[in-house]
C-alpha cells in the first residue's frame, strides 16, 4: 500500500477539525442555554429576557432559561458571561449602563466589556418616564423643577430613586439634573423593583422608571407621570408630554441588547444574532414590547458593534457633563 504525503494527512486532519467545527455551530444548542441579566426581577430588562428566552426555547427546541445576577452595576452579572465558554450556551442581555457608562464611572482593569463581550445584537429602543409620588405638588415638569428649587432654597433634600449606579434611569436623571440646575440627592438601589417600591412608599419621592415598571402604577394613579424622557412622545400615553417641551434640548433614550463573551465564532456569532432577531421580530415577542413601551430594534453584530461604540462616546459626555463622581 503506498503511503500518503504527510501534508495530504495535515489537510486530512484539517478538514476534520474544521467539520467537526462546523457541524457543532450547526446542532447549537447542544443543552440548556442561559441568559444572565445583571440586575434583579421587576423591570423592563428581566421583561424582555424573560419573552425572548420563551421565543429562543421554542425556536431552538431546547430550554432557555433566564438567571438574574444583580450587583456592583452590572459587573457581577456581565462577568459571568465573560468567564464563559464562547459555544454561545452563555449570553448577556443588557441594558446599556453596564456596557457604556459602568465602565467610565468605575475604572476597573478587569473590567472591559467592549474588549470581553462579543456584541450580537440590539433588541430595545426605550424612553422612561418621569414618575413622582403624589404628595409632591407638581403637574409638569416646569412645576417639578421649581418644587426642587424650593427644596434646594429651604436648603432641603429632594430624592431621586434610581435602579443602579450608572443605570440609564440614573444617568437619565443626573442629565435633567444638570440641564435644570437642581440639586438632587441619588437613592441607588439593586434594580427597579425597589426603586420604584421607594418611590410607591413615598420614601423617595422622584425617579425615572421603564414603562415596564411605570405603567401598572399610572394606571392605578399611585403614582404620577409628568412627562417622558425620550425625543417623541410614547403612543401609549400620547397625552403626556416630553421633557424636553418644558426643559428644551433634554432628550434620554436607552437601549437593551445581547452579547456573548469573547472568542466565539463568527459563524456562530452570525447565527445566534439572526435568531435573536428572528424572535425579536416575531409578532409575540414584538407585541409583549410595545405594549410595555418597548420599540423593538435589531441590528447585525458589526452594525451593533459601530453603535455602542458611537454610544459609548455619548455616554462618556452625558456624564461629564452631569458631573459625576468617578471612582478610580
């Protein structure tokens, strides 16, 4: 028997790896697939993971499940992904604060997401709405700035009840703080949920909460909507106005999005973003957001990739220019 070139055996050898490479992306999943959410129930980020976990379940025929991994801004949550195998049976949806704002605001070397999480693709677009507790007597946003001036002049606290540092609802707040020349005392919490207990409670009597968590309570009237922080007004409360119809020039949006640790295949990497937005823009998935105020919004990886990047310089202003407190 005549023996083979030791290079027809390497290409032999190569073509296996790379089929056996290929036919393990093509059978993903092989096992349940979990999606970590770096803050706890409640809000409009678990909302979503939640809808799009059931989707992804049923459009991969094997269990996805959703674990909340709430803490230090996201980081907690969004290192466990990075500390996983990048076989795409590990993800990360988030909000964009743990992405582009947790990062300028707390300088930590082991911390790096844009470097150590592989960008899939975007699934929200969202606006929050400007929330207080009925004792505050305030039925605009003009009303509420002068109210705080009051507060400020009396020399009195006013609170500002936020899901986590460097979240959007905080970041979207410390903008109209510094755009309306109030001073404003930040009660951080580990999520929406009891950041809008506080408010509910008339402990903190002010935030900027999701649709998600907001709108139960407007429809209760327990609590009062003044304006919404996006550039248009919601379709769901039309009749409230923007912020920046009283505060000229002030707008915040925030978005949600999935990602998987670096190191994954492209290939890979191409397939689970065009399942994603598959699902997103199913006619359930893309009904349960707009029904809580959610504008479905996908995007390729590179697309998505260019838009945090662009975001991340926003961000790096808004906070500057709200004056935060860097931790080094």
């Amino acid at each position: 028997m005549s023996k083979l070139p030791w290079r027809h055996f390497s290409a032999l050898a190569l073509t296996a790896v790379l089929t056996s490479g290929a036919l393990a992306q093509g059978t993903f999943p092989t096992k349940t697939v979990t999606i970590t959410v770096p803050v706890g129930t409640g809000g409009g980020t678990d909302l979503v993971a939640r809808r799009l976990a059931k989707a992804l379940s049923e459009q991969w025929s094997q269990p996805v499940v959703v674990e909340n991994k709430p803490g230090a801004s996201g980081i907690i949550g969004a290192h466990v992904v990075i500390r996983s195998a990048p076989d795409g049976h590990n993800l990360l949806l988030v909000w964009d604060g743990p992405i582009v704002a947790t990062p300028v605001l707390f300088k930590r070397a082991d911390y790096e997401p844009l470097k150590q999480l592989t960008p899939l693709t975007q699934v929200t677009t969202q606006g929050y709405a400007v929330m207080i507790h009925p004792s505050v007597p305030a039925k605009n946003v003009s009303e509420l700035i002068a109210h705080i001036k009051k507060k400020n002049a009396d020399k009195e606290t006013f609170g500002f009840s936020t899901s986590s540092v460097g979240a959007a609802d905080h970041l979207s707040g410390e903008l109209f703080r510094a755009m309306a020349g109030v001073d404003i005392v930040t009660v951080n919490h580990a999520g929406t949920g009891p950041a809008i207990i506080n408010v509910l409670g008339g402990h903190v009597p002010y935030g900027h909460f999701s649709f998600t968590a907001a709108l139960p309570h407007i429809k209760s009237d327990a609590l009062r909507v003044l304006a919404i922080t996006s550039d248009k007004r919601s379709a769901l409360l039309p009749e409230v106005p923007t912020v920046g119809e009283s505060l000229p020039g002030y707008h915040y949006q925030s978005w949600i999005g999935v990602f998987g640790p670096t190191g994954m295949p492209e290939s890979l990497r191409d397939r689970i973003s065009r399942d994603i937005r598959n699902a997103v823009n199913s006619p359930e998935v893309t009904s349960t957001l707009t029904n809580n105020g959610l504008l479905p919004t996908v995007s390729d990886p590179t697309t998505f990739s260019e838009f945090i990047r662009q975001d991340a310089i926003r961000t790096a202003e808004t906070i500057k220019r709200a004056n935060l407190k860097i931790e080094q």
